[in-house]
C-alpha cells in the first residue's frame, strides 16, 4: 500500500503523507477506513515509529484522517476530502499563473495546455 523511495529527496514522512492522501483521494482507502496501525506500518516500512506519527499528525492536521483515541486513525469522509484536493490544486495552479505573469508567459498557452491534458483523458 505504502512505499517509501529512499533515491528520492523528499523526506520520508512527506512520502508517507503524499501516498496516503493519493490513496484516499483515488478512493482506494474508503471513508471510516481504519489506517495502519503506527506500530505495525514502522514494522512494515522497517522505519522509526516517530516517523510514522508525524506523518499520520500532518494527514489529520489537513483533514485526511481522524482519531478515536483508543481505536486508532480512520479515512475523513470523501466529499470533504474532494473539496481540500481541489482547493490544493487551486493554490497550485494559482502559483503556476503568478510564476507564468512573472516570467511573460501568455496564460492562453497555459489554458490551452490544461485543455489539452483534459482532453486527452477523456
């Protein structure tokens, strides 16, 4: 389910934190879903327990996950978690105009682009 890439330069719990939100994104972690236990996915990660609840602690800071004390950490519900993946793409795309206006590339081309990404998925 989760893999971490020691060649890649983003910190581990970054790779954990992007997979899981992937996942539950995609909808192949389904709502009220109960997640790895920190225990066991340090074991099967062969990682530092630590390292697993900073990742789990960012998740349930953005509002992918939650916490019933005693049970462990379970999937926030899909709706909201569709209008938190928008909003990040927003402020994304909202840096990629900023960055084009600075650099005098013509937002046309960059609408045309995005045009051409979804058409090519349909």
């Amino acid at each position: 389910m989760v893999w971490i890439d020691i060649k890649d330069s983003t910190p581990i719990y970054e790779q954990i934190v992007n997979q899981f939100k992937n996942l539950i994104v995609r909808g192949a972690l389904s709502t009220d879903e109960k997640i790895p236990s920190v225990r066991n996915l340090a074991m099967e990660l062969s990682i530092n327990p630590n390292t697993i609840q900073k990742a789990y602690a960012e998740l349930e800071r953005q509002g992918y996950i939650y916490t019933v004390k005693g049970r462990g950490n379970f999937v926030s519900p899909r709706e909201e978690l569709m209008e938190i993946k928008k909003s990040e793409i927003m402020e994304h795309i909202e840096a990629v105009a900023v960055e084009a206006e600075k650099s005098g590339v013509d937002i046309n081309h960059l609408i045309d682009y995005l045009r051409s990404r979804n058409k090519s998925e349909d």
